[in-house]
C-alpha cells in the first residue's frame, strides 16, 4: 500500500575553544568546519524523535542502530520491510521480468525485488508521499542498480491504470502493494500519524492535498463517525466514543494528536472502567480509522482491486500485504470475485502471516496478512 527530519535545535558551543586534538574527519563534511555537537536531551536515553541522533545517521552509527535492529525495534526514520521471504515466493520475480510496487515506502521490498530481476528486469515504483519519496528514491539509486531498471512515480497507487501504456506496455510480470503505514511516517510527529507525542493533528499521505484530520473532524457528524470507526477500525465502542468526541469537539475543536488523545481517555471514563492496555488500544483504533478517512484509502484501494487485472500479463503474479481487517475483507473478495469469474487462474486459500520469528523480531509484522492470486490467460 511514504519526509522531512525535523531539524536539530541550535548546538549549544563547547565551554572552550581549545581542541585537546584533531577532530576524526567526517565523510562529505569541510574538514575547516567543525562538526556539529549532538543534541541534548533529558535523561541518559533519547526518547524524542529529533533525539535520535545516532538512529538518524545510520551511516555513522551503524553500530549502535543494529543494536536497536536486534532489540526487536525499528530505528527512528527508517522501515523494516515485513515478510519479504514470502512475498519473494509468491512473486517469484525472475530476471528481465517487469514488475509494479504499488506502494515504495522506504524501498525495501523494491531492493529486493530489483536485485531478483537483474540483469535487463525494470520496476515502477510508485507512492504518493511527496516527503519520504525522494529519499527512497535516493536510496534505491545509490544502491547500484542501472538508472533504466527503476521508474518511480509520484502518485496514488489508484492512478496507476493510466501509467501502464506509457512505462510498462503490455503489463507486468508480477505486482506488490504494502498497504502498511511505513515505520518513518508513523515515527516521525511532525507527520500527526501518532499519539504517542503531541504535534498537529494532520494524518495526510501528502501534507498538501485535501483536509488535515483535524478539519476532517470539524465536519463529520455522529452517525458518519460512528460507521467510520465501526468499518475502518472494528471498533466496539463505534457509536459512544463517536457521540463523546464530537461533543468534545465542539467545545474546543482537536487540533493536535494529544488533543485528540487525551479526549478518548475522557470519553472511555465515562463508558466504563478500562485498564490502560484497552485505552491504547482504543486510541489506536481511533487514530487508524481517522487516518484511512483522511487519506480515503478503503476507496483507493478499490479501485486499485478493479485496476490490477489490466495492469498485469497473463500469468502475472499479485500480492498484496495487508494490516488490517477493513483492508483484508475486500482483498479478499475482489480475489474470490476474479476467480470465479475467471480473471484469475489461482488465489490463495487463505491469508500468509509473518513467522513467529518475524513476529518477535519486528513487532509491527504482528497483524499483516498476504493474500495473492495469479492473473488468467484469457
């Protein structure tokens, strides 16, 4: 199924001018210029996303990030892509084959899909967040593969029938689509993706089109907000929690995530008694189906079900990743629908899950379910 780091605060200058000896020169950096102090934070642990300096240089504390790698956790503003193996497997992408990534991301799965159709193989990547696409860009060009074996696109995966006549004539080989939130957007605050620290309530995919999640809030009413949370989120307290927030809305309108936050705890304080797991969880679920409205991902995505099989050769491969039950219910039936009517030759019978080892390794894998089908020949 998508950056710009915060920037550093002001470097507070050393006590003294006297440098005891040479500083070790910095790759890129003027070797006249002395190099930057990190930056400060309380405590003996960064705990802030712009705190996180050494996660945010990876090239020069590769280290220290690799410990957070084996720690089971994800470096701030990086992604680590979920079920590779099996979507290899299922993919089966082949060298001088043509393949689509529906959705970039920070370029994980496209690595190891480029690296599988090398040599004469090419892969349209394509993905709508105008922040973190140029420097997954960036990343996947300095990884060495020829400029020609990749095409990236900025756009929603729902335009892409219009691409293929253009880029990828005939149809692909195999097509990928992760329809997950990439670890770098949720991470980073200025994005408003997460609760866990306040900043402007926004959600948007891209920053620059449509309304924030903030004013998507200002206008929806009970009864829509309610189905939302059913249908997005599955979550059981749909019709209180929606009735509770607006109200809370209307006396003083959420404008940050912790607003936000804050106004689901008050809420379920007046449902029931809740421990703090079902709090977050709550929360999570609230911030999910706001983030889907927002970015009209349910409707998006269908239309990318209706558009694969023009997208795709007789006997191309689709997977498709999902992270929620929303998502997986209509994968699910835009699949059985193409097999009986014959679009597709072969699905699959039932939803793949991250191994066990996965699953501990990188928590986030927790929920995805893989589900493919193989395109028909007629």
């Amino acid at each position: 199924m998508t950056e710009s780091d915060p920037p550093f605060p002001d470097e507070v200058p050393e006590s003294s001018p006297v440098e005891p000896h040479a500083p070790t020169p910095v790759p890129g950096q003027d070797p006249g210029k002395r190099p930057a102090r990190r930056v400060r934070y309380a405590g003996t642990h960064p705990r802030k996303f712009h705190e996180k300096y050494k996660e945010l240089a990876r090239d020069r504390y590769a280290a220290d990030v690799e410990k957070i790698l084996k720690s089971g956790k994800t470096p701030a503003g990086t992604h680590r892509p979920i079920m590779v193996d099996e979507i290899l497997q299922v993919l089966a992408p082949q060298a001088g084959e043509r393949g689509i990534d529906c959705t970039l991301g920070f370029g994980g799965h496209a690595q190891q899909l480029l690296r599988a159709i090398q040599p004469d193989g090419c892969l349209l990547g394509i993905d709508a967040d105008p922040i973190e696409l140029p420097k997954t860009e960036a990343r996947l060009r300095n990884a060495g593969f020829p400029a020609e074996t990749l095409i990236v696109q900025r756009t929603n995966f729902a335009a892409l029938p219009g691409l293929i006549p253009a880029l990828l004539p005939g149809g692909a080989d195999f097509l990928l689509a992760d329809l997950g939130l990439s670890s770098m957007q949720i991470d980073d605050p200025a994005r408003g993706f997460t609760f866990k620290v306040d900043a402007p309530l926004d959600m948007r995919m891209n920053p620059s089109r449509g309304p924030s999640a903030a004013e998507f809030l200002a206008k929806i009413d009970v009864k829509g907000f309610a189905k939302l949370l059913e249908d997005a989120a599955d979550e059981p307290l749909a019709e209180p929690l929606a009735r509770g927030l607006l109200a809370a809305q209307q006396k003083s309108a959420f404008v940050t995530t912790g607003q936000l936050a804050e106004a689901v705890r008050k809420v379920l304080a007046t449902i029931g008694s809740f421990d703090e797991e079902d709090v977050t969880a709550t929360i999570r679920r609230v911030f999910q189906a706001i983030r889907i409205a927002v970015n009209d991902e349910f409707s998006t995505l269908e239309i990318l079900l209706k558009s694969i099989p023009h997208c795709v050769k007789a006997g191309g491969r689709i997977a498709i990743l999902t992270f929620h039950s929303g998502e997986d219910r209509r994968v699910k039936k835009a699949f059985q629908a193409g097999l009986a009517s014959g679009v597709y030759r072969e699905i699959s019978s039932e939803v793949i899950r991250a191994t066990p080892r996965e699953r501990h390794d990188n928590p986030r894998s927790i929920p995805a379910k893989l589900r493919w089908a193989i395109r028909s020949s007629s």
